[in-house]
C-alpha cells in the first residue's frame, strides 16, 4: 500500500480520538404516531450512547427498527450502521453521501452529474452513470423506495437517524436489493409546537439556510411539519477559457407533513415533498496525458513514455486544446468548449401517505407513494475545451423516472410473544424515459481525421488541421508515394479523410430509449424464540419483476456509412478499423448514424425468483449475543440504455433484433454471515465475519465511447487465459457457469463511553471484493469483454480492502447556568484502490484520509448553538472515478504492456471536494 507510513501514522492518531454525541432512545418512528419523540441512532452498530444522558443510560439501550421492530441495537442479529441527526450534523453531511465517514463497510461516489451516484456495500454496487441499471444498494426515505441512488443525494432536511442495513435485503420490506439497504427516517411531525432555523457560512461563498417548524392544527388529532432548505456555493473547478466556476450548488427543499391520529390505534402521515436543483455539474481534470510504449510486451514491469509527448495531445493543441491540469489535476483548472455549457437542472418530488393500525394482537402499516424524478443532461461530453462531442441544452437530453409504490405490512406475536411475525407485499410501476441528442461537436471531423494522420506518422508536418483530411501538401505526398504500387488505394484513404473530415454537428437529435418496469412481490420474516436465549429466523420473497424496452431514434450522421462505403470494400473492415485507429473508438459504427432511424426496436421480459434467510442467534445474557446468518439476494435484470451493441459489429447495420442484445441477466448472491455483539454501559464491540457470492454480477464500464454492461460469471472449465487477452471473441464457456465475484471479509466496531459527555468509537472493514478467475460476460457463457481483460482475480473497483473510520465527541458543561461546548473530530482512512471497472492503473487511487472537525458552544437544553466546522480538515487530494477521456486516443500502460503497440487514451477524472469551512448558527424554539 502506497504513503503507508502516513496513513498509519494518521490513523494512530484518530484511534486515540473517535465517537458520536446520539439522542435518547423512543418508540419505534417508522410508526408515524410515535415520532414525536427522537429516535436514537448511534453513529455505527456499536450503538454510541448519548454523553448528554444520565450515566444509567446504557449505549446497548439504543433503538432501532432495522427489523421493522423496536430493539434494543444490541438484540438486533444483523448487520446495521445507524446514524442520527446530532451524528451527521457533527459531521457536516447534509445527505445520504455524508454516512460514508461514520461507516467504513460504505462507500457512495458521483460522477458525470449528481444524479449518477453510486453506493457500495460492502465492496459491492452499481456504477450509477448508467439509469438502465438499478442499484445494488437500495435506498428508502421514510419508507419510500428510491429507485437510482441518486436522488439520494438531496439535502433531505432534519432527519431521525439514517439506517445502513448490510447484505442482502428483500424478506423486510418493499423493494429488494443484493448488497445492502439505505434507510432514511426523517422526523415527524408533533403535537408540540416548535422548530428551528439555521444559517451556514463558509468559504466559496457557500450560504445554507434551513428551518422547520411543527406542531398541533387540532390539539391531539392534527399535526404538521414544514421543513426547508437552501443552499448556495460557488463552485470548485475554473474553467480557464471561459472564466467560470463549476461544481456548483444551488438548490432548495422543501417537505410538508400531516400526522392524523384519531385514535391511539390508527395514524396516518402524508408527506409531499420538492427538490430543484440547477447547477453546473460535473467537471473533470486531466490526470495522465503521456504516450506509453512497451519495448517487451508480455514482460512485466517496464514501458517507456515517448519522449515526443502524446500525439493526440499534439494534435488537440494543433485545434486550440489547452491542458490547464496537466502534470498537477488538483489545481482544479479545466478548459471547457465555449458555448457548450452544462444544464443539470434536477426536479425531484412526489408524494406518500403511510397508514398504521393497531389491531390488538397485530398492526398493519400501508405506504403509498407516487414519485417524478427529472435530470437534465446537457454538457460538454469530452470535458475539453476541443469541441469534439456535445449535448445542447435544448431540452432533449434528460433522465425522467415515473416511479409508483405500494407496500403493506401486517405483523404481530402468538404464544406470548415466543412467535414475531410478519408478512407483506409490495408493488411498484415504473415509466423510465431516456433522452438524448449527442451530436459530434464542430471541430470532431478535423480531430478525428488528424487523428488517423498522426496514428500513421507522428510527424507534425503531414498534418494540417485547416485542410481537408488534415492532409499537408507533404502529407498527400507521402500516402501517394507509400501506396504506389496499389493502385486506387492512395485515393481511397485520402478521399476517406476528406469525407471523415466533414463529420461535424452530426449525431442525434432526438433519441428515445423507454423502459416500463413492474414489480409485485410477497415476503414474510418471522422469529421464533425457541427459549429465553436461542432464536431463529426464518425469511422468505417471492418476486416477479417484467420490463419492456423500446427506442427511437432521429439520427443526422450520414458521413459515417458513407466513410465505410468508400474504404470498406477497397481496404476490408479489418484494415479500415485498424487504419483508423479503431473505427469503434472515433465513434463511426452504424450505431451511431442514419442507420438507427426507421427502427421499430422493441423487446420485454419477465422473471420470477425467491429469495430469503435464516438467522440462528444466541443471547446466553443481556450483554452478549453471536448469531449466524444465511441470505439469498437478488436484483432484477433490465437494459443496457446505450445503442452500443444493437449491431453484432462494428461494421453491421442495426437491426430491430438488436434490442434483445442490449438485455442483461438479473444478479443473485448467496450470502453467510456471523457475529457477536457485545453491549455495557461503558463499551461496546461487535465483530462480523461474512462471505458473498454473486452469480451474473451487473458489470457497467464505460469503454470511452459507449457504456457496456456484461453479466460477469466464472465458467468451471480453465479458459487457459483467453479471458486475458485482447480479444472479445475467445474465452466462451462451454462448462457450467457460477460465481463471477466474491466478497469477503471482517468488520470490527468498538465504542467506549467513559463519561456522560464523552464518547469514542472506531470502525473496521476488511473487505476482500474479488473477481474470480476464468471469467466470462454472460449466463451463457459468452467470452468476456476484451477491455476487461485486467478482471480476472483482481480487488474490484471502488473498493478498498481496508477501510478505518473513527470519531471524537466532547460535550463538557460551561459552568451551572446550562450552557456546554462541542470538541469534535472524525477520519475515515481507505487504502488504495481503483475507481474505473475496467482496472486500468491510470484510475488508481492512492490510499487517503479524510477528516472532519467542529467546535462550538449551545445553550441550555441545546436550545442555541454556534459552531465553526472544517470538513476535509487536512485538504486531501484524491478522486472519485477516473475515465477514459472520450474519443482521445487508445490504449492504456496494462493494455500496451501486456499486447504491445501505443497506449496514447487521455484519462480524466472527477476529483472530491477541497477543504471546505465555515460557521453554523442554530436556534431551535
């Protein structure tokens, strides 16, 4: 591991610190008639006690609902990370992106636009710049399934407490997920009237304001809440060419609720609530710019840079290019194309009524809700100042979710409380709509064609970027004297760059992709508690989930067939491809031309499967409990929402059959587990052990033109390395095909309380997140994608092996007259990984350490605050994901040192925020 030094040095000094300030435990808030009163959540399972409460008050005393029961933290034999309100406000989160520096088995990152994020569990997600894929890690706020993770980065107000339920999920609630749960409860409203209002300041301008206020319409019968939020900050990026800032905020919130509650057995809770968000959203740095050579392919270790520079790097200066990142990406600097301006303009809203009913001997809980989710998509797509590729910000390039949901529950006990029960169903519709307009940008002809001159000969003087074909006087010469003795050829090539020439402005203009999803399921999870101390769980789900897709397309890029029509025949597909440096690469396919449009695509599917688990736990006393746990999980299938593979090659015309290429398998995972939990007043320790395996893992990557999504298994026969080399058509199993990834590993977490007001805690994960070896890219066996070549046994992307988080909470008292201060710090340390799927070293990441701090002073009864908060305390550079650099250039160091020839692909990368800081005033009434 690199800076290891460093990062143990660091993380010795936060193990001396850590831990969480919580609130006192309550009833159960998913029952929407007990929220009145705040509901616990420590900062991780090892359920951090308040250091405000009385010393009676034990941290295993803590509650949480993660059953959809009330228990004691401590009783609870699963694996879950909670955090409270108090929690995240310590740490400066204002969104479900915020948890990842409480707890260490999580990992949320976005990149090309707020609406892609991506939450991981454990080592285990779904890269979210794709919508065809659903996430791996479900989201639920206030009981409302999320159907991307993206629209859980939304400042989402004052909450409860937020619940990360780790491993497979589907016998509890509503949706299913096959790595893990995200559950927000935010707080309700009160027979009592209060509330609050906030102002945040800090550097780049950054103003918050929030507030809510709640309480009686009708004493006892009706009450409401109103909560707000707006936010402001100038961005982190300066773009050099047009003197603007990007990565922006500029957003507000607002949610409105109403609690009924007739009688002390029935409650009903509507919320509404809206989100708008419109900011310039995302740029991104240059982090590698050279040209690798190899002299000894398949020799492990050396490469040479070419000491001439990057010849597609030459030929984006010879159009006005500019690298302002280049040899220094956290400078932050970046060059975007004049007039080609982001529009992530992002509405977010809906509905939900929640209905609970006492029964008796049982309770019934109904949660309905209608969802809309748009984002707009608009931007700069080869994020370079060169105007190679855009989406104009017309309208036409969005992301639209109409999602509908339905979830009931009935549960309760027999044979005095020996039997918990539970059953319920669940069912959700859902309208996704695609749009997009991607057109070449006005300099792409020249680009592209100067870009095979240069593929031919690095020398400068064949080129001329202000020519037809990019061809110099000298240039035309020299195809005309190397190509002599063919003749025809010479003409071919350079009235193929002449027409490649031209492929300016041409793209879509308005395409269309669909899909309609609908899922119904029935899941129960009981626990009988065959004596005081030993119980068994016993869960089970059935689901069957069908999908339609269709598309459409309004193509204008005629040049692109006419190209192949006038080298294809005279040169073969091969040679043309080669020729260009790859044809696929530049973008000149029949999938990205007139070819598409008049295509009635269309294609559906349905799939039924049951899942579920069982847990065996043992309480011998109050204090300790091991269990032991088996899961079956499950996410459904869908489809690639990119035209990337509707043709079976680069050189065929789609056709309507296509459609079916774009479908991907549903991903399963069995999942073991087993812990021990012990709980005092003064410490805490839980340790878990766990180990899944996912059959047809949903493998996203972005090849640097196309998103490309395989199933990824592993065949039982030895491939003998063809899923290692460069190409897509070796390495098809012919064998039985079983688990393509595992997850394995430790996580520790430890809390020590060893006084009223102080309270440390510290978290470990150890996740060994592998691919297995012989790898194949679907069900059926077929041969894994050549850019993945590098998959095979390696640590999966985003996630690191280790991961420690720690926190530090002091809450003394300033004299007798009520008055208290705040001393806070957390870290979280990672080690190194990679943040691209396809394993590339140029999208590695160093390991790192982020730490936030806050100090400050509050009134009696907390009832003022006024506090001054770093986050990124130490300025850490690092980055979220890395990409190829679209359209510029091929090959990356693995690939040219492992096949030989010239690895000149630009790769840039999507960077964290800098150290942000400022001053936070609050005053609750």
């Amino acid at each position: 591991m690199r800076r290891t030094a460093s990062l143990l040095s660091t993380a010795a000094l936060f193990a001396a610190l850590p831990a969480l300030a919580q609130e006192q435990p309550s009833q159960d808030p998913t029952a929407a008639g007990s929220v009145a009163t705040p509901q616990p959540a420590p900062a991780s399972d090892a359920a951090i006690a308040d250091p405000t409460a009385t010393e009676d008050a034990g941290a295993g005393d803590i509650v949480v609902t993660a059953t959809r029961r009330s228990e004691r933290l401590a009783d609870v034999p699963i694996a879950v990370t909670a955090v409270s309100q108090v929690a995240l406000q310590n740490s400066g989160a204002n969104d479900i992106r915020g948890v990842v520096q409480l707890a260490p088995s999580l990992l949320i990152s976005s990149t090309g636009s707020e609406a892609n994020a991506s939450a991981r569990i454990r080592g285990i997600g779904t890269v979210g710049d794709n919508p065809g894929l659903e996430s791996s890690v479900a989201v639920f706020i206030d009981g409302v399934y999320r159907s991307r993770t993206g629209s859980g980065l939304n400042d989402i107000g004052e909450v409860d407490r937020i619940e990360v339920l780790r491993g497979p999920q589907g016998t509890l609630s509503g949706r299913n997920a096959s790595a893990g749960a995200i559950n927000v409860y935010t707080k309700a409203p009160s027979n009592e009237f209060g509330g609050y209002v906030e102002g945040t300041y800090g550097n780049y301008d950054n103003i918050r304001i929030a507030g809510a206020v709640t309480g009686p319409i009708v004493k006892d019968l009706l009450s409401f809440r109103l909560d707000g939020v707006f936010a402001k900050r100038d961005g982190f990026y300066q773009d050099v060419v047009n003197n603007v800032d990007y990565n922006n905020r500029d957003r507000y919130f607002v949610r409105g609720q109403l609690l009924f509650e007739p009688t002390t057995d029935l409650s009903v809770r509507l919320i509404g609530d809206y989100t708008f968000r419109d900011e310039a959203c995302c740029g991104a740095v240059y982090v590698d710019t050279r040209e690798k050579l190899d002299p000894t392919p398949g020799v492990a270790g050396d490469f040479t840079v070419n000491p001439n520079g990057n010849r597609i790097v030459d030929v984006l200066r010879s159009l006005g290019g500019v690298f302002p990142s280049a040899g220094d990406p956290y400078n932050r600097q970046i060059a975007f194309t004049p007039g080609r301006a982001y529009s992530n303009e992002t509405k977010d809203y809906g509905g939900s009524m929640q209905i609970d009913y006492n029964f008796g001997n049982a309770s019934l809980t109904s949660i309905t809700a209608y969802r809309e989710y748009k984002a707009g998509n608009a931007g700069d797509i080869d994020f370079g100042n060169v105007d190679l590729g855009y989406r104009a910000d017309d309208g036409r390039a969005f992301r639209q979710f109409h999602t509908f949901t339905q979830e009931v529950r009935l549960q309760g006990s027999l044979f005095d409380d020996r039997f918990d029960w539970l059953v319920g169903g669940f069912y959700s519709n859902e309208d996704l709509v695609i749009g997009d307009n991607l057109q070449f940008g006005s300099q792409y002809g020249a680009f592209a064609s100067c870009r095979i001159v240069a593929t031919v000969s690095p020398v400068a003087a064949l080129r001329n970027p202000a020519a037809p074909g990019c061809l110099s006087a000298a240039g035309t010469a020299t195809i005309n004297g190397a190509f002599a003795a063919a003749p025809g050829v010479a003409p071919a090539l350079i009235n193929g760059l002449n027409t490649l020439s031209t492929l300016n402005n041409l793209g879509d203009r308005n395409a269309r992709y669909y899909q309609d999803s609908e899922n119904y399921a029935f899941f129960t999870h009981n626990i009988f508690k065959l004596t005081d101390t030993l119980s068994i769980t016993a869960g089970l789900r059935w689901t069957h989930e069908a999908k339609a897709f269709r598309a459409n397309f309004d193509n204008t890029n005629t040049v692109c067939p006419q190209l192949q029509q006038q080298l294809s025949p005279l040169l073969g597909n091969a040679a043309t491809a080669a020729l260009a440096g790859g044809i696929i690469t530049l973008g000149c396919t029949g999938n990205s031309s007139v070819a598409l449009n008049g295509l009635d695509l269309r294609n559906n599917f349905s799939e039924n499967e049951f899942t579920g688990t069982g847990v065996v736990s043992w309480k011998p006393n109050r204090d300790l409990m091991f269990y032991a746990s088996y899961s079956r999980g499950y996410k459904a299938g869908g489809y690639n929402l990119d035209r990337s593979e509707l043709a079976p090659n680069a050189f065929a015309p789609p056709t309507n059959a296509g459609a079916a290429r774009l479908r991907f398998d549903p991903e399963l995972v069995n999942s073991y587990e087993a812990g021990l939990k012990y709980s005092t007043r003064r410490f805490t320790a839980n340790f878990t052990v766990f180990r899944s395996d996912f059959q047809n893992f949903q493998l996203n990557t972005f090849n640097g033109t196309n998103f490309v999504v395989q199933n990824i298994g592993s065949c039982e026969n030895d491939l003998n390395g063809a899923d290692q080399d460069a190409s897509g058509v070796t390495g098809a199993c012919t064998g039985k095909v079983g688990t393509g990834v595992r997850s394995q590993g430790v996580e520790v977490e430890l809390g020590i309380y060893p006084a009223r007001n102080v309270a440390v805690n510290l978290g470990y994960t150890l996740a060994d997140t592998k691919f297995r070896d012989n790898l194949v890219g679907s069900a059926s066996g077929e041969a894994l994608d050549p850019a993945l070549f590098l998959t095979p046994g390696s640590q999966m992307s985003n996630a690191p092996r280790n991961v420690v988080t720690s926190s530090f909470s002091w809450t003394p008292d300033i004299g007798s007259n009520g008055l208290s201060a705040l001393f806070y710090i957390d870290g979280r340390m990672s080690s190194d990984y990679n943040t691209g799927s396809d394993l590339f070293v140029e999208k590695e990441q160093d390991g790192f350490v982020v730490a936030n701090a806050r100090i400050g002073i509050r009134g009696a009864d907390s009832n003022w605050a006024l506090e001054a908060f770093v986050q990124n305390l130490f300025d850490e550079d690092y980055q979220q994901v890395a990409f190829n650099a679209p359209f510029q250039g091929a090959g990356s160091l693995a690939q040219v040192q492992r096949f030989g020839g010239t690895g000149n692909q630009i790769f840039s990368s999507f960077l964290a925020e800098p150290r942000t800081y400022g001053i936070t005033a609050r005053k609750r009434f």
